[in-house]
C-alpha cells in the first residue's frame, strides 16, 4: 500500500480527517511519522527537518527573539471500532468529525502542521515536535527520548501542547504522589481472635482522616486549583477464618503545583501522623511534579492576550510539566472535549479545530 498523502496547505479539518484515517496505536506510528515528515518537507519552507525514530521534528532559525514550542503526540489508544472518520451532524454539536483520535489528538496536530505551511514570516521562531508512546507508560513516551538525545530541540519561550481543551488554554498541571500506607499485625485463627492482633482493624483511622479531610484549593497566577486526597485502592485478608496480620490502602494525593513532590510528601506525613506513630508504614509508589502555569512570561501572556484573556487551571497530569520542568512555560491547548479523549464515540466539533487555528494563527502572525 502507498504512504497517504497529506495537504498541510488544506482546510485543518480535512487534515484532521486524513490523519485519524492513519492508524497510529502507541508502538505503531511508524505510518503517520512517514507522511508527516514527508508532508512537512514537501509543503513548509524555512524549516530544519529532523526525523528521530517515529518523531518528527521541524524547526525555523530566523534569529526573530522569541521561540514558541508547539508540541503534540501521534499516537493514539488502541481503536475501538471508530476507523475511518466519520463526519455527521450532531443533534446539538453542529458539524463533528468522529473517530479515534479525532479529540485526541489528531485536531491539535493538524492545526500545529496547517500553521507549518501556511503561516509566512511568522512572528516567533516555530519549533514543531511530533513524538510518539504518549498512551502508554511514561518511560516510553517519545519526549524523553528526544530530551535525552536531542536536548537543544527543546529549548523555547512558551511551549503549547495540542492536548484537548475544548479551545480554552489550561495553565499548569497538578502533581501527582502515590503511597501506600501499610499495617501489619499478628495471624491468628478468628476463633481466638483474642491471641491475634487484626491489621485490617488498624486502617480505620486512617480511613476516617481520608473522609474527614478537607483539601485545599488555591490560586496561582488566577488559576485555581483544587487538591484531593484519596484511597484508590484497599487491600487485606488472608481467609474467611484468620485474624489478617498484613492490609494496606493505596493513597493517591493529587496536588497543586505550588508544592513539589518532597512538600507533598511532608504534607501527607503531616496528615497521617497519628497514624504513622502507631506503626503504620508509609511508601511512596509513584510521584511526577505538578507545572507552574507561568502565565506571567510575556511569550505566554500574549498567548492569553490572544485568546482573549480566557484561560483556567489542568488538573491531569500532562506533558505540559515536562516542558515546565525544563523552565519553558507550557499550556493546553486544542480543539475537543477532553472528556470525550479515548471514548468509542470521540467526535470533534469542526468548529472548534477552525477556532483554535485562528487563536493561533493570530497569536503567532
Ligand atoms: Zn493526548
């Protein structure tokens, strides 16, 4: 079968179209990569064009001062009987695009590669990055890759990831901090229950700290954020006749990105003390650092400029703290309902894929 031929140059919805028709689950966008390099070395001028793996890179050097990142991943979660795209009107959406990846985010990409090819003397120096394995783990996720080998790649004055926002701009991402609070006790048979000593008993204060507490919301930059602490996870039990002598609750703390992963640590300690100094054990699990929004660095307030001064607070964790991590403001910002990412019904509406090409194009002429 032939490569699929892209037109960056056409109207971003039909790009859209074009691209969801690629399959590309996550280990798979080998397909994508190819027709997005060729696509980007056939139809851009003025780039630099990298292709690393099955990431795609593309770059101007015009020496303008200022450098905007605008990033997004090819791949997408395994499709769910939702190729090819589908284009239809909805009773009260108007005019969608369906499929996989449609809000997930093949629209985002396709506004990134129309601005490509048909942006001329943009204001800033354009730094596009394609990766791929967002889907999956972490450790796979082609970002990493190209931080490790390619770091001057990702140097820049504001990043924008295309993730779904339904347009709107979303400044920082909460942090995120697993743990697991562990019990232990003494095995005995529960007919003398008296000689054992119940684990399991042990997590009831626990628990009760976890539903009476109050998280906190805070404001940062004028984006509020809200925290919440939660048991995600209970385990323990050895037998319907055994005093349990082990049992755990996985806790996951989701936090404001004014606090690092050690301050949210510190916190949860905090709230658990009494706990803790009764002998249960405290392990963390998993962590990744929230991002401040920065959305007072000029390159990222013309940004809100340009969108009208709307913006508001991530709460999922996204690639946008990568970026932040790297000292680079980073925002959220693309065409589609982020509740409708990785659902067998994803639709875009097209509306919203011509809304944030325009934001942009303005933002970036
Ligand atoms: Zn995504």
């Amino acid at each position: 079968m032939s490569n699929p031929v892209l037109d960056l140059a056409a109207d971003p919805v039909d790009l859209t179209a074009a691209l969801v028709d690629i399959e590309s689950e996550s280990r798979n966008e080998a397909a994508i990569a190819d027709a997005v390099e060729e696509a980007l070395r056939r139809q851009t001028t003025g780039f630099e064009i990298l292709r690393h793996g099955n990431r795609v890179l593309a770059r101007t050097n015009r020496g303008v001062g200022r450098r905007v990142i605008l990033a997004g991943h090819l791949d997408t979660v395994p499709v769910a009987g939702n190729l090819p795209h589908r284009r239809e009107t909805h009773p009260e959406e108007g005019d969608v695009l369906h499929g996989c990846g449609t809000v997930d985010m093949k629209s985002g990409d396709a506004v990134f590669l129309h601005l490509a090819a048909t942006l001329d003397e943009p204001a800033s120096d354009l730094t596009l990055i394609f990766y791929d394995c967002e889907e999956i783990a972490a450790e796979f996720n082609g970002l990493n890759d190209i931080e490790r080998e390619l770091p001057d790649w990702l140097t820049g004055d504001v990043a924008i990831l295309g993730e779904p926002t339904a347009g709107l701009i979303e400044a920082g991402c909460q942090g995120t901090l697993r743990v697991r609070l562990s019990a232990t006790g003494t095995r005995a048979h529960s007919a003398r229950s008296w000689m054992g000593d119940n684990a399991v008993h042990k997590l009831g204060g626990l628990l009760t700290t976890l539903s009476a507490y109050e998280a906190r919301r805070v404001d940062i930059d004028g984006c509020e954020y809200r925290e919440g602490l939660s048991a995600v996870a209970v385990s323990g039990g050895v037998a319907g006749n055994v005093i349990p002598d082990a049992a755990h609750v996985d806790v996951n703390f989701r936090f404001a990105p004014d606090r690092s992963i050690d301050q949210a640590l510190d916190h949860v300690r905090e709230v658990f003390a009494a706990d803790l100094a009764d002998g249960v054990s405290l392990e963390v699990t998993d962590s990744a650092a929230g991002a401040l929004p920065g959305l007072a660095h000029p390159a990222a307030a013309a940004l809100v400029e340009a969108a009208g001064g709307r913006f508001r607070a991530k709460y999922g964790w996204t690639d946008v703290s990568r970026f932040s991590a790297l000292g680079i403001p980073a925002v959220n910002l693309g065409p589609g309902d982020p509740n409708l990412a990785h659902r067998v019904d994803e639709r875009v509406p097209v509306a919203q894929i011509r809304a944030v090409t325009d934001l942009l194009r303005s933002y970036l002429s």
